[in-house]
C-alpha cells in the first residue's frame, strides 16, 4: 500500500506495506533499514498491520529506494 502527503511544504509521509514480519525484532529491522536511507526523518512500522508510516524530505528519498532498503533487510515492501 503506497499513501503519501505533503505534511508541510518540506516533509511528506508515505505509506508501505511490508510482508514477512513476524516479532519485534523483525519491526525494529525494517525501521533500522529504513532509517539507514538518506532524507527519512522517522518510520514508525506496526507488526499487526503491517504497515509502515514514513515521514521524509520532500522530493527524496523515491519508492525504489524505499522498497530495496525493506527487500535488502529481508522483508517484502510494496504499494497496493
């Protein structure tokens, strides 16, 4: 699932859906990887829904960077 918004004329959120989490550590793994990508200001990932809330720099980071930060940690990140 992919949702963004501007939050002010600097800052967006998006939105991912993330598969194969099973516990916390798993959470705070994709948090961490997401976190690693340049111009993400926070990610707030929710095990039971599996979904991932993203605050960013306007303008970057892009989707792929976002989705390959997820794949590369293990997990499976994607827009619906």
């Amino acid at each position: 699932m992919l949702k963004e918004k501007i939050i002010n004329n600097r800052m967006r959120t998006m939105t991912l859906k993330i598969e194969g989490m099973g516990c916390s550590g798993c959470v705070n793994s994709v948090e961490q990887a997401l976190l690693e990508v340049q111009y993400v200001e926070s990610v707030n990932v929710d095990l039971d829904s599996g979904i991932a809330k993203i605050i960013y720099r306007e303008n970057e980071p892009d989707l792929q960077e976002m989705v390959q930060a997820v794949e590369d940690a293990g997990y499976a990140a994607s827009k619906v």
